[in-house]
C-alpha cells in the first residue's frame, strides 16, 4: 500500500485496492516528480498528455471520488490556468508580460547617444511634449505648412495617443470580432518615433491603452532586414524571447482580442498587397516572408481580433488600401509657439539635476519665445520637432558649456542631426535582379547631390532665397526612366520640405524678376552645412573631373588592348567630345595626372573660401550663430542685406573632416575617404599658416580658433599656433563656449611654445570666465 501524507487526498489513495494500485502508483511517481522538480503549474498541454498517460478516464470527475479529485486536482491542474487570459510563467515564475514590459521599459527608456549634447541627465518622461494629432483622411491634408491654418480646425479637433483606439471613435473597429487598424501618418521629424516610444512607456506603466494585455512593437527596418521566411510566432519569439509561447498568438478563440501590434517606419517595409504576389495566411505558425506576415495582420486574415498601430510617412500612406485601415490619423508636429515653448522649456531649464533653474537659462528662454512670436523664420522651422532640438542642441552649446563639459562641435551637432533623422536609409528598397540584390543609394547621399549642390550655389553667388525653377533645376535634374521619377516623386513629398520651406517673399517684377514663390532653407545654417558637405564630398567637380576619376581604374584594368579601352570610353564620353581622349592611347598616363591636379585644385578652391573677408558682418561666427536663433535686440535694420557673408560654411568643411563626424557620415552613405582628407589637411594647414602670420581682427582670429577646435586635430592646431606670437581677441564678447574653446586650442600647442602676449581686453570676462580661461594662461608669458 503506498504511504503519502502530501496533500489533503492522501487517505483516500492509501484506501484504493485491486485494479486501481498501478494506476495510483502512476499517480503518484508524477507527483514526486512533479515536485521535485518545483513546477508550480503545468500547461494544459501537459496535463492532457499526463492524463493520457495514466489512462484516465475522459469523464475525470466522474471516474474519481471527490477526494481523489481534489488530489489531481491540486497536483495537475494549478488556478488560472483555464482563466480568462492563459499564460505560461517564465523559467523564474514571473508573468511573461510582466517580463516583457520591464525590459520593454529598459529598451525604450535608452536615449539616443546625441543626447549627450544635452548633458545626460534627461528621460523620456521629463523631456516630452505631445505632438498635435488629428483624425484626417489623407485627401484631406495639405503639406505640412500650408495646412497651419487650419490643422486645429472645429472639423479636426486634437487627440490624445490613448484615444487613438477609443471604440466609440473608430466605429467598432473592422467588423464584428475585428481589431482596429490604427495608421499614423506624418512628414519627416514630425515627431512619429517620439510618440510610439512615449505609447510604450506608458503602456508599460500601466498609464495608457491598459485594456491591451499585450503590445509588440516592431521596426520595420528591421524586418526589412530579416531575408527568410518566418511565422508570427517566431518572429515575435526571435525579438521577445519571454513571448515565444504566449497563448494570446495562438490563433485560438479571440484571445488576440487583447494584443496591439506597432509597425513603426512601414515605408522602408514597400508592401505589396496585391493577391497575385502576396499569399494569405491565417495560420501563426507558417513560415512566411515579413512583409507578407505584416500585410496578412493588416487584412485581419491573420488574428483578425488584434489591434494594430502602423506609423509611416507621406509618400507611403497610400501603400496601404482604405479597406485595410479602420483610421488615419495625422501627426502635425509643433502647431504653435506655446508647444514649442514647452519643449525648449524641458529642454534649456532642466539641463542640470539642480532644482531651481538659473536665471541665465530662464532668460534664455524668454528671447527664444520672444522670437518665436515675431513670425520669424525659426517659428517656421521649430514646427518640426526635430529642428526644435537641433535648436536647443546649438543653444546648449553656446551657453551651458563648462570646463567639464564633453567636446561637442557645431559640425557634430548638424552631423547628429542627420543621422537621428536619415541614419541608414536609402532611397527606395532593395530589388533582386538577374539574382543580385541591387541597393539604392543613400537618402543623405541624395540629399546632397540635390539639395546640396543648390546650397552650393547659394552660397557661392551669395543667396539665401531660390525660386521654384531653380528647385526644379537642381532637385529635379534629368530624370528619364519610371524608376528615377518613382524616386524622385518619394524625395520631394518626405524629405524636399523637411530642408526648404516658402520664404513668403516674391520676386521683384521691377527688377525684371519673375513673379514666383521663393524658398530658404528652414534653418540658414543647414544651408552652409550642406553646401560644405556637398564639396567634402568631392560632388563639386567638373564632368571630366568625374570622368577622369571613373576611368583611371578602367584604364589600368584594359591594358593595352585598345579595343577594350574605346568600349570603355564610349560608356562614359560624349561622341562629341570622345576625339579629345584618342590621346589616352599615346599617354596612359594622362589620367593619372588629370586625377592628381583634380584633388589638389578642390583642395585649393575650399581653401581659398575660407575666412574671405566680408564687410557685411563685423562680428564672429557663433555671434552670428546665437543672433539666428535668438533674433537682434534692439532697432533692425530697414534694408535687407543681400550678400551675407557664410562665414559658418568653412568652419563646417574643416569640421566634416574629423574622425568622429566621417564615421557619422559613413552611416549615412556619405564617405570621405581618407586620401581627400590627407590631401585637403595637408593645403588647409599651408593656408592656415600663411594666414594666421598676418595680423588678423579679433574676429577673424576668433573665427581661426574656431576652426582648429572643429578639427578636432591637435597637430594641426599645434603646427599652426607655433606660428603665432601674440593673440589678439580684445573687444570679442567672451561666452564659455569661447573661452572652452580657447583653452582647449592653446592646449594643443607644444608645452615649450608660449604666447609673447595674450590680449583679452573688453572681453567682459566673469569670475567663472577667468576660471574657465586659467589653462590658457598657462601658456602666454604677458597677459592683458
């Protein structure tokens, strides 16, 4: 007879004789299993298989007397397994969601590392301000700016994220039984990311869309990425391993009632939801491509009862067919000075862990708002989320910069910038041709060949303002085939008016101008960082420059076979002119020539922009800078000024050649190789020698440190400054970024070198500035 005092149903299997001994004895080998092992509860799979194992009747309750039942029923069968939301726990016992929030929570709590810029003490949580939703049809948007008007109309009223999936607002869902496909839509830096991190936060702490009990956010750049076939279930298992074997994505019932998928970035997924190229399935355990899985969840074939949030851009809402999308919702970003002043406010008082903020900081927010409200230029680019910070990034350079603070440079801000905003995209998707995956180019690298080279030009003839014939003349280009207006229609509608907003201004008809809308850049300094990159870049040659550097490695591969050299020159030369480079047959070695002069005279022609004195401005950079963002104070002038003087775009050029900012730029698709920066180093150091043995101004010297800091390269600084004797910055007005700036250039140079004089005279040094400036001291024999 066994003997077990257990559980309360001991008696009553010590009191079964006859037939029913192996069956008890069954019994209770799984139940000394069962607990040796620590299982709190089994799965009702297991159960079953259990059952069956000891052959238990399919009748349990009625085979067993109560006491026994109570015994299997204890052993087996734990509560909440048969409860409204079936669960398995994880290998510790905790609750699989309860799992998955917490390091959902840690994943999305993780700021970008361009948020160092503003020191590393913000969260999510104190540094968000909501973006203006609203539910439109996409017919019924306008662009970005000129819907300004009527973006909070009665028609159109504003919406909170946890309503986006209110029942009684998106009419009971697909069907009967059917989940809510939610699609968000917005222009590029409206903020879409910022939002769905801010959803999943919230949801986490239980502060929003609670009636979810799960919620699986997806990017879908990285299911572009995943090139096999794969289920539902692995897909979710494969990122979140606690959810490998939820019950909710069974399929079974309606249990996926209760799960909101996010597919954020759906324009780099490029669905096709036509029934001739994508199969349906409703199965989540086949094997099938992403995409097809995605769009599958979209048409409710597949878990029909699961809600879905999809964020895209412009150019891809109407990827998606009205019959799969219960609601669209717009994302307008920043609609008003008052949300922008939020946001700078979360932003330039709280930098510090210090509770009260400083008055320097309050005020600083004050002449930002006081500009905002003058209708400028800013307050139409701070309708972007994504320039409010690029706004805020450069204000905290240039007042919170202390002795203490991490190198930050203007260049790697702009760069930063970028990267937050286009890292890693191309333009357009990946094809598969002749059984060879074919790659777009770079969005960025785009952006530069287009918008860049109209930067160029503006800088170049001195202008800031450009028609809608010169926009069609650089961003349009020659385009010929269906794949390039194809790209062509996707860059203008997601990225053109990201760069370039309506300057409000027309041309002048006595000026024999034609009567056209005018564009600017929405940030005038973009526009002196594109058009430096754009000549870092090498895209500012010559066409035989271009062709020259194309076949000096074709000619090195044909020989001497002379056949295959003209096939070779053919593709890339005009008939026209195709006479000109028969000489290549007598002088293989023209190219190579041709090639060197070409690096050498970029070189010199970047060079030679630099510090070109300008009669329009008399104060430095960063003065002109900060006088951008916070406005002049005091009386304006009554005449425009027509030939501004971009002294920030060589400062930017020396910049993009450091380390930092290539690999940035490397991200983007934008590589500077390193033999043009040895080439272009090289000529700027020469340059910069001859020109800082003359007696510059105070700001043109100032401007020179500036500079040699957005190098970033101390034995340039150092072989600079052993040229220079006496350093005059008398009547500069000092800021700490100024004085960081000065110290860390001086430090630069050889501990034997010391300045015969340095003259800091009217420089309206403080206390804190003098102690900021103590390292520059230590390297000048006279201080005045």
């Amino acid at each position: 007879m066994l003997k077990c005092s257990r559980c309360p149903g001991a008696r009553a299997v010590m009191s079964w004789q006859g037939t029913h001994r192996g069956l008890l004895y069954k019994t209770h080998v799984l139940v000394t299993w069962k607990q040796n092992l620590k299982f709190s509860h089994l799965s009702s799979k297991v159960n079953d298989t259990i059952l069956r194992e000891v052959n238990f009747p399919s009748d349990r309750r009625s085979f067993f007397s109560g006491a026994l039942w109570s015994l299997l029923r204890c052993t087996f069968f734990t509560p909440g397994l048969n409860s409204a939301r079936p669960q398995s726990t994880s290998a510790d016992g905790r609750d699989p969601i309860q799992v998955h929030k917490e390091k959902l929570r840690m994943w999305f709590s993780h700021l970008p590392q361009e948020e160092k810029h503003f020191g590393g003490v913000f969260t999510p949580e104190t540094m968000h301000v909501d973006p203006l939703i609203v539910e439109r049809k996409p017919e019924e948007s306008q662009s970005i700016l000129q819907g300004l008007s009527v973006v909070q109309s009665p028609h159109h009223p504003p919406l909170d994220v946890g309503q986006l999936f209110d029942a009684a607002c998106c009419g009971g869902g697909c069907g009967v039984g059917r989940g809510v496909n939610v699609l968000l839509y917005g222009a590029v830096g409206t903020g879409k990311s910022t939002v769905v991190r801010k959803l999943v936060l919230d949801w986490c702490a239980g502060a929003t869309l609670s009636h979810f009990s799960l919620l699986i956010p997806f990017s879908c750049e990285d299911l572009a990425q995943i090139n096999r076939p794969v289920s539902l279930r692995d897909l979710v298992g494969r990122k979140y391993l606690d959810l490998r074997r939820t019950p909710l994505l069974s399929g079974d019932s309606d249990q996926a009632k209760n799960v909101l998928f996010i597919f954020n970035g759906m324009e780099k997924m490029w669905l096709d939801f036509s029934i001739a190229t994508t199969e349906l399935c409703s199965d989540p355990n086949e094997a099938l491509p992403p995409a097809t899985i995605v769009i599958n969840l979209l048409r409710k074939y597949l878990l029909p009862e699961a809600s879905i949030l999809v964020t895209t851009r412009l150019s891809a809402v109407d990827c998606v067919p009205q019959k799969c999308v219960t609601r669209y919702v717009q994302i307008c970003g920043f609609s008003d000075p008052d949300r922008q002043r939020m946001y700078f406010t979360s932003r330039l008082l709280h930098q510090q862990t210090t509770e009260r903020p400083s008055s320097e900081a309050e005020s600083l927010v004050q002449l930002l708002y006081l500009n905002l409200q003058r209708e400028s230029q800013l307050a139409t680019a701070c309708f972007l989320p994504s320039y409010c910070w690029l706004t805020c990034a450069t204000l905290h350079l240039l007042h919170f910069t202390t002795s203490s603070s991490p190198t930050r440079t203007l260049s790697g801000i702009y760069t930063s910038f970028l990267r937050l905003n286009f890292g890693g995209e191309v333009l357009g998707a990946a094809e598969v041709l002749n059984g060879q995956e074919q790659h777009h180019d770079s969005l960025m690298r785009y952006v530069v060949r287009t918008v860049g080279k109209l930067a160029f030009n503006g800088v170049s003839e001195k202008r800031t303002s450009f028609s809608e014939d010169e926009l069609e003349q650089f961003v349009g280009g020659k385009t010929k085939t269906y794949e390039e207006l194809r790209q062509l229609a996707v860059f203008r509608t997601d990225v053109l008016d990201f760069f370039l907003v309506p300057s409000g201004e027309m041309g002048s008809p006595e000026a024999g101008d034609d009567v056209q809308k005018r564009y600017v850049f929405a940030v005038p300094a973009m526009q002196e960082y594109l058009a430096a990159l754009y000549v870092v870049l090498g895209e500012n040659k010559s066409a035989l420059e271009k062709i020259s550097q194309q076949l000096s490695s074709a000619i090195g591969q044909a020989g001497d076979d002379v056949t295959t050299l003209v096939t070779i020159l053919a593709k890339f030369i005009p008939f026209r002119i195709f006479a000109v480079f028969n000489l290549i047959k007598l002088f293989p070695s023209l190219f190579e020539r041709i090639n060197s002069h070409s690096k050498g005279r970029i070189a010199r022609t970047m060079t030679a922009e630099m510090f070109r004195s300008e009669d329009s401005f008399n104060t430095d950079v960063l003065d002109q800078v900060e006088q951008s963002l916070l406005g002049v104070q005091g009386p304006q002038p009554q005449k425009m000024v027509d030939n501004k003087a971009f002294e920030l775009y060589p400062i930017f050029m020396g910049g993009l050649l450091h380390y930092n900012n290539r690999v940035l730029l490397e991200k983007l698709g934008c590589s500077i190789k390193s033999a043009a920066v040895s080439q272009i180093t090289r000529t700027l150091r020469k340059h910069l020698v001859r020109e800082i043995r003359r007696e510059q101004p105070p700001e043109e010297l100032m401007d020179i440190l500036l500079l040699l800091y957005e190098f970033q390269n101390p034995r340039l600084s150092a072989e600079v400054l052993g040229c220079l004797k006496v350093l005059r910055l008398s009547n500069v007005r000092m800021t700490p970024l100024k004085c960081f700036i000065l110290s860390s250039v001086l430090s630069c140079a050889p501990s034997r070198h010391l300045l015969d004089e340095l003259d800091l005279s009217s420089c309206h040094l403080t206390q804190e500035l003098l102690e900021m400036l103590q390292p520059a001291f230590l390297h000048t024999r006279s201080l005045k």
